[in-house]
C-alpha cells in the first residue's frame, strides 16, 4: 500500500533496520572467531578447517535431536523455559517489562510485542535445547518495556500533578523556563535510578554464584594434561593419548603455555619408525596404551616407564643405566637381574626399577614391591602397602624382552604422612594352575 511506497523510498531507513535485523547475528560471528582461535574448545572430533567446524556446529547432530521433542506437546512448559528468564531478568522486569511495551504507543507496541512472539515460538520448539542462548538478545526489549512501563507510572502522572501544583503558586509550567527541573521529576527520577541500582546488585549477587565457573570442584577437565606434565617428558615430544589427554595438553600448551614442545596425535596415528628421525621423543600414555597399543607398531621399540602415566618408545632400545639411577647387580633367577633404582620427586613415593636380561625370559612374569621400615611391611589401614602389575604397567611383559636391554619399570605408592621407607622388598611371580611360582625374592636398601 501507501506506506509500503513510502518505506521503499527510504533505502538509508530500510539498511539500518536490516542491520538491526542482523545484530544478533554478531553471536554467531563470535563464536566462529572463538572456534578458529580456540580449537581444542570445538569439542569431540576432528575438522579440516575452522569454516567446516563452524558449518558442522551451525547444523550438528545435537541441534536436530532437541527439534525433535520440542515440536510436540509434552512437556509444553519445562524447568527452565520460560522460568529462566525471569530469574535472570527478574519477575519484576520480566512482568513489568511486558505490561509497559503497551505504554510506548500502538504502533511501536504491536512491533516489539510481535519481536517477542517470534522468540517465543522459536525458542518454545527448541525448549529441550540451547533455546536461552537464543533469547538473550530479546532481554533488551523487556528492559525498554520496564523503563516505558516506570515513566508512564510515575512520570505521567506527577507531571500533571507537579504542573497543576506550580500553577497554583503562580510558576512557570514549562521545564527549563528558569534553568530548574521541577522537583517531581528529580525526586522520581532518583527513585527510578535506586530502583535499577537495587535490581542490578541483586542479580549481580543472585547470578554470580551461579555464573561463575572458577575453581570448581568438578573442574577437572586440565587434570589428565597436568599429570602427564608431572612425569616430565623429555622435549620435543610427541605424545599419543586418549581424547581427554589430547585437549588437555593442548589447552595448557595453548592457553597456558605450560606444554611447550610438545605435540599430541592419536594412538592410531602415531607411527614411531617415520617419526623417529625427526628427532621427537615419543610417549604414549597408559590409558592410550591399554585401549589401542594393538594399532602401533611396536616392533623394534622397548617401551619405557616415564613416570606414573607416561610410557616412553625409544627407538633405539637403551642398553645402560643412566647416570641418574644407583647402580646395582641383584640376581632374581638365572637370567634376570636388576641393574638400579633411582626414586622419583613426585607427590607419591616413586620408584624406578632397572632391569636386564642376559637371554630371553619364557614367562610374563609380575613384580611385586613392597616398601619396608625397619625390616616392617608399611600398614595402611590393617594390610600391607604393595603394588603389583607387568612390567611398564602391564604393556612390556618380560616375555617379550630382548636379551641386553634396560627396562625402566616405574612403581608408585600413597605413604602415610611422615613415612619414610628404607629399603623394598621385590618378589618377581608367575601364575600357575595350582596359585602362584615365585621366581626370586631380594629386599634392596634404599
């Protein structure tokens, strides 16, 4: 009609409306920045570039399954929709809010009453989803309504009282005559300003709590990454570990800087023979190793306790003791000997055993350790402290040991507070069909 031609002639009019139209958009517009920043925030999965993220999360899985439910009418109202606006905005803004769009005039009125019923519709289907992500930008207009809502309740109506009072002591009607806003309006406006400094302190005070995400008990997300640092990997170095590890360690060495040197992959990826001449260190962790060590080609490596979760791959296999381990010649059988030790700074009491075999062993023995005091097995609560698995935590079994190399096995303890042990007894065992075969038994003064 009419005002649509008249619209059409005012192209400047039409532009900034799109650009109001599209200011939501803005969020999105973050969230790819933050993406392509942050890649270790994209979550589980692996894209080629940040743009095929960005057009997977705008389209992903998750999204279509919470459509789903939202279009039928179970559940017509859930916990949160619509309740989590008003505790966000207030019942007061929220309800308030609503009741004085109408005060802004039919026209303007009709348009933000019909901005907010289009939100509410979208946001009512995906109310199993992220719906309050999406109804943000409309809290503004609940804020226009609460102040239109305010000014028509108090301002409205003391300006015809106010004027009708200077009237009658003779004084000018018009504000701004003699430089003085009539004191109505100051006294209400400061109401009005206490008023919004009360609402903004009790949702700072009521939202805060619930905002903030610092130091919180399940925060854990960085402890897989600390405890692998914890084992202190010799850089440049590549690690291979499970998802959790993976984002961990990227995280630190990306936001933190806590990791550098050190790259992460896959299990599956890591292929030490090509890898080897780049001059990178390569570790796996335990969780990869016992999940996926099947994948890797192992042949020709002698994997090596790190530490309490790292398992090192040299390549080639070390055949002697390192200058920081105690040397030793303790026979345990024929052909084993434990070659040194050397215990671990760590926040649990660490050993590290150095083994070697003159020719290849028939079984996959265990090795028990058992720290000592006095001669006196360490007693927490009524049993013994021991700890007892396969050498390089069960991924080396001396079966496959070459004859020459050194083993470096790695055994770790929660001692009671003030214990210091000074010697360990080590039982190296079989399973049998009828219990268990000890191969040797030595007690090492440590």
């Amino acid at each position: 009609g009419p005002m649509l031609m008249v619209y059409l002639k005012r192209p400047r009019l039409i532009l900034q409306a799109i650009v109001v139209t599209a200011l939501p958009l803005l969020s999105y517009l973050y969230i790819y920045i933050r993406g392509a920043q942050h890649p270790e925030w994209r979550g589980q999965g692996e894209w080629p570039t940040a743009w095929a993220w960005f057009v997977d999360f705008l389209t992903i899985q998750q999204g279509r399954d919470e459509l789903a439910p939202g279009l039928g009418w179970q559940n017509f109202f859930t916990a949160e929709f619509p309740a989590l606006m008003g505790y966000e905005l207030t019942w007061l803004v929220f309800i308030g809010g609503l009741i004085g769009l109408a005060c802004l005039g039919r026209r303007r009125a009709i348009f933000l009453y019909s901005t907010l019923v289009i939100y509410f519709i979208f946001c009512w289907t995906y109310r199993f989803g992220n719906w309050f992500q999406v109804i943000i930008p409309a809290y503004p207009i609940f804020i226009i309504g609460f102040a239109a809502g305010l000014q028509k309740l108090f301002g409205g109506r003391d300006r015809e009282s106010g004027i009708r009072d200077q009237g009658a002591r003779g004084g000018d009607q018009e504000t701004g005559k003699n430089g003085r806003w009539p004191s109505f309006i100051i006294h209400h406006s400061s109401f009005i300003i206490l008023l919004l400094v009360v609402l903004l302190a009790y949702r700072l005070a009521t939202n805060l709590p619930r905002a903030n995400q610092h130091n919180l008990p399940a925060d854990t997300g960085l402890d897989p990454g600390w405890t692998i640092l914890a084992d202190s990997p010799q850089t440049p170095a590549i690690i291979a570990g499970s998802f959790e590890e993976k984002v961990a360690l990227d995280y630190l060495r990306t936001v933190w800087g806590a990791a550098e040197g050190i790259m992460t992959t896959d299990p599956g990826q890591l292929d030490p023979a090509s890898l080897e001449p780049t001059g990178f260190n390569l570790y796996i962790t335990r969780r990869a190793a016992a999940a996926t060590l099947d994948l890797i080609d192992t042949s020709g490596l002698t994997p090596q306790a790190a530490g309490l979760e790292l398992i090192a791959l040299p390549n080639p296999p070390p055949m002697q003791l390192p200058a920081s381990a105690h040397p030793l010649d303790v026979p345990f059988g024929d052909a084993l000997r434990l070659a040194g030790w050397e215990l671990v700074d760590s926040d649990l009491w660490q050993v590290a055993l150095y083994w070697q075999t003159s020719t290849p062993l028939d079984y996959d023995y265990t090795v028990s350790v058992r720290p000592l005091v006095a001669g006196q097995p360490i007693m927490v609560e009524g049993e013994p402290l021991i700890q007892d698995h396969q050498p390089v935590w069960g991924v080396y079994p001396t079966g496959r040991w070459s004859a020459g190399v050194m083993i470096r096995d790695v055994y770790a303890l929660p001692l009671p507070p003030g214990v210091k042990p000074d010697a360990i007894q080590i039982v190296i065992y079989r399973p049998t069909a009828e219990g268990f075969e000890n191969l040797a038994e030595q007690i090492i003064r440590l």
